[in-house]
C-alpha cells in the first residue's frame, strides 16, 4: 500500500470536505515523518514508505470511519440552550407585557451579552452544522450589543436607580455616546478576532499563538458573561427597591429632577398649579451650568403608561440646546415605576389622570461661545389637557403621549451680561 | 511478550494523555515517546491513533495547532484542564483497578 492510498483509503470513509483536507494533511505529514525517521536509519526510501504505510495498520477503512463518525454535525444543545436563555426573556416580555423591548436596555443587554458569550464560547468547542449562524449573528450584532451594555452600565452609576449618586455622576452622560463608540468599536473588533481565530481553529490552521489569543478572548467573554448576571441580579434587587414616584416635599432636589407624574389619583388644578409653583420658586440647585446649558431646552415624551396589576412609565427626554444658530440634540431614555396603589382598576373602568409637571423647570440658556453661559432663563412649565386611559383586561393600559414645548421660543439674539 | 490490543484500546486515550501531558506532540512524536515510555510494550497501529486524539479534541481535552518545526509543518497537540482533569481521573480508576487484579492474580 502507498502512503497516498493510505490516506486516499482513510479520506473515502469521510464525508466533510472540510475534515477530508484536515486529516489529509495531518497523515501525510505522519506518514512523510516516519517515512524520513527509517531513511536517517539507512532504510531505502521505498521500503521506508511501505514500512511507515504498514506501522500505521492495516483498516484504513475502520480509521476513515471512526473519524467520520467523530466529526459528522450533530445537534448543538447546548446551542439552543443558550439562545433559548437569552431570548425568552425578552420574547416573554415583549409578549406578555407588550413592553417596548427594543428600548428596553436594562433588560437586555446582560441577557443578549449572556446569550452571544455563550454562542461564542460553545461555538469554538464544538463542530456542529449550525456553527456559522451564531458566529456571524454575533459578529453582525457586536456593536448595538455594547451600546446596550455601556448604557447599562451608565444607568446604574449616574443615578436612575441610585438617585443618590446622580449628582456626582450626572456629567457621564454628557460622555455617553463617545463612550458607547468606544466601547462598541473595541468589542466589535473582539468579537471579529474570536471569529477569525474560531474559524482558523475549525480548518485546521490555527498556530500556537492564535491558540493563545482565543483562549483569553474565551476569558473575556465567560467573565463579561458573568459580569452581566451580576448586573442583572444587582438591577434586579435595586429596581425592587427603588420608587422614583411620588414628587414629595422630603424629596430631595436631585430628585425633583426626575420623575412628577403621579398616577395614584387624579390631580386638581390646583393641585397642579402649586406643585409647578412650587418647582419654579425651588429649583434644583444641585446641577452645574454644564447641566443646566444642556437642559436649555427640555421637552419629554410619555411613550406608555400602565397601571393596574404592573405599571411601567417609559419616556423620552429630550434636549435641544441652541447657541447663537448653533443647535444640537441629545435624547435619552428613562425607565420608572409607578407605584400602583390603585386597586378599582376593573375592565371598562374609565380613569382620567393629569399629569402634574414633567419637568421642574424649563429653561433657555443664552450663551458666549467663548466664555461659557451667561445668563439662563427659566420658563414655568405648562400643563396640557387631561389625559383618558382606557383599562383593559386586569390593568390599565394606554397609549398616551405628553408634550411639553417651551412656553416662548428662545431668544435668538441673546446679551452677554 | 506482545500485548493484546484489547487490553490497550480501553487505556489508548489515558496513554495518549499521560504523554501530551509532559509537553505539546505532533501525532508521530506522541507514538514514537508511547513507545520510548513503554519499551516497546506497546506498538499501536499508528492510524489508529488519530481517531482517539480528534474524540480527545472534540470532547475538549485536547486543542490543536499547527508549527512548523524542522523544516515541516506538524499539527501539535495540546492537553486543556478538563484532559488533565480526565488524565487523574483514569489514572486513579486504572491503579484502583489494576491494584484489583493484582490482588486477585497473587492470590494464593
């Protein structure tokens, strides 16, 4: 038997193209060394080839097969599980709740980061047929994915749940969406590594280095993975614990910044009248002029509310602040939850609730461009019209939107003091 | 005195361990130190030792990579922690076990 029918014998049983080149190249390698280890003995080289042929056993067949059976797809559980962990979360709530999910970053980035560590890391171990989809599905999701986990992460250390620290921090946000480039970018191209090096494993081609490199980036992702279950569960205890409703004299001044509606009773106008008072005469004295210049124009949007057996408020703030023709935007995205105290909730129940100021104060900044603020304008907020929910099945739900735009535009030719 | 194959193949996967464990081998350098080790009690036929180093990697014992050495391009074999892990495992059954026969073959 000849060394290439050898390996040509071994490589029939073999149904992979991509497995055939692999032990191809493996046993012609074993063959050629050994075949070189009896000439250096004075072996001729024929007879050194028949004797390597004959040192590796007489059923190449038997090989062939076993390495099939050894490298033919297989169903990958331990995949599906880690999509199943990942996405069934957020598919219950998407379903159940009808939350907007894609908004939703605190539920999702620890369970999407989760969830593609684990592709990543079952994906470099086994050899299965489904390994391409989540290699790409990752790869193509990288950057959105750390977004979300950067604004996770932003979210819990300025202070939407630990209002306390919000202060301190309040100035990365200014930071956030640098932050988020950064971070996105820098995973990406972890994520773009771990698949090139992935797939040089799979061929056959890796080197020792790149062996090296996957198993810190295999470190990486099992520990981000782990950082995300801890960010979860620390969100988790903390949202059980916080409650940013209702407005309330004790509350501090940082707090005022968050927050006014209060969905536990309907508010009489004069209710409304005195707490918009009361904010306009006291507002918060905690932020810096950095703050207040990005507050310069400040409107806010109520995506949903609900009530009944759960509440959500999700609304986006938005900023525009405009400096002498020069205009820039910023909108975020807060998460609150109401507390529900409301039991007379009842399936055709009509519940009509004003909100009460969705912000304390809104304000212009007139700008030097080289000097910093000059002067900040205040301007009181304005209530709208009430707002009709309609309950359905056990709780209230409603699709509202609230809009507060500034009473007076902004003066376009301002005065340096 | 030749060894039947039947005693080796339950403990090919622990003797290929114990040698990859002394150092990352290429498949013939592993057959050849088997060899070495065992003086010559062991003469696997050498293809049959590729089916049990890709179970190995496949199961996560081991890892690959190729190098180029001496002027050729060997794929070499690396043991993980599980493979160690695996490695004491069969290590302490074998010396359970044959501490067993030993017992039952002296016995007089």
């Amino acid at each position: 038997m000849s060394e290439d029918n050898y390996t040509r014998q071994v490589l029939e049983g073999i149904e992979s193209k991509r497995v055939k080149r692999l032990i191809e190249a493996e046993l012609e390698n074993h063959l050629a060394e050994a075949s070189a280890a009896l000439t250096d003995l004075g072996c001729p080289p024929e007879d050194a080839a028949n004797r390597a042929n004959a040192a590796m056993g007489e059923n190449p067949e038997a090989v062939g097969a076993q390495l099939n059976a050894i490298h033919r797809g297989r169903t990958a559980l331990r995949l599906l599980l880690a999509f199943a962990a990942g996405t069934l979360p957020v598919l219950s709530l998407a379903l159940l709740d009808g939350i907007a999910t894609s908004q939703d970053h605190i539920l999702f980035a620890p369970g999407f980061l989760l969830e593609f560590s684990l592709l990543l890391y079952v994906s470099a171990r086994k050899r299965t047929r489904v390994y391409l989809f989540p290699a790409l599905f990752p790869a193509a999701g990288a950057v959105w994915l750390c977004t979300l986990i950067y604004t996770e992460a932003a979210r819990l250390f300025t202070g939407e749940l630990l209002y306390y620290v919000e202060a301190a921090f309040a100035d990365t946000y200014v930071s956030s969406t640098a932050g988020m480039a950064v971070c996105g970018v820098v995973l990406a191209a972890v994520w773009c590594a771990s698949f090139l090096l992935i797939t040089a494993l799979r061929c056959g081609q890796i080197t020792k280095r790149g062996l090296v490199c996957l198993r810190v980036l295999r470190g990486i992702f099992l520990g981000a993975a782990a950082a995300a279950l801890c960010l979860l569960a620390v969100t988790a205890v903390l949202r059980s614990q916080c409650s940013f409703l209702p407005i309330s004299a004790e509350k501090s001044s940082i707090f005022r910044r968050w927050y006014l509606i209060n969905a536990e009773r309907e508010l009489t106008d004069d209710e409304i009248r005195a707490l918009v008072d009361e904010l306009n005469a006291a507002p918060p004295e905690d932020v810096n002029t950095e703050t207040k210049l990005r507050y310069a124009d400040t409107w806010m949007t109520v995506l949903k509310i609900e009530t009944g057996a759960g509440t959500l408020e999700k609304s986006r703030e938005y900023v525009r602040i405009e400096n002498n023709g020069c205009a820039a935007n910023e909108s975020r995205d807060h998460n609150a939850r109401l507390r529900n105290e409301r039991g007379d909730l009842v399936s055709g129940t009509e519940v009509t609730f004003r909100y009460a100021a969705l912000y304390p104060f809104l304000c212009a900044a007139e700008c030097d461009p080289e000097n910093g603020i000059a002067a900040v304008t205040r301007y009181p907020v304005q209530t709208e019209e009430p707002i009709r929910l309609q309950a359905h099945g056990d709780g209230l739900r409603a699709q509202i939107t609230i809009r507060i735009d500034r009473p007076q535009p902004p003066p376009k030719d301002f005065s340096l003091y | 005195m030749k060894v039947s194959k039947e005693l080796l193949k339950g403990t090919a996967a622990t003797l290929v361990l114990s040698v990859l464990a002394g150092g990352d081998l290429y498949g013939y350098g592993i057959v050849k130190t088997l060899q070495a080790r065992s003086e010559n009690v062991f003469s696997m036929n050498e293809g049959t030792l590729y089916p049990i180093l890709h179970a190995l990697e496949e199961q996560g014992c081991l890892e690959s990579y190729w190098e180029e050495a001496e002027g050729r391009k060997r794929k070499y074999y690396h043991v993980t922690k599980k493979g160690l892990k695996m490695l004491r495992e069969n290590k302490e059954e074998w010396e359970y076990f044959s501490a067993g026969v030993g017992r039952v073959l002296n016995y007089v």
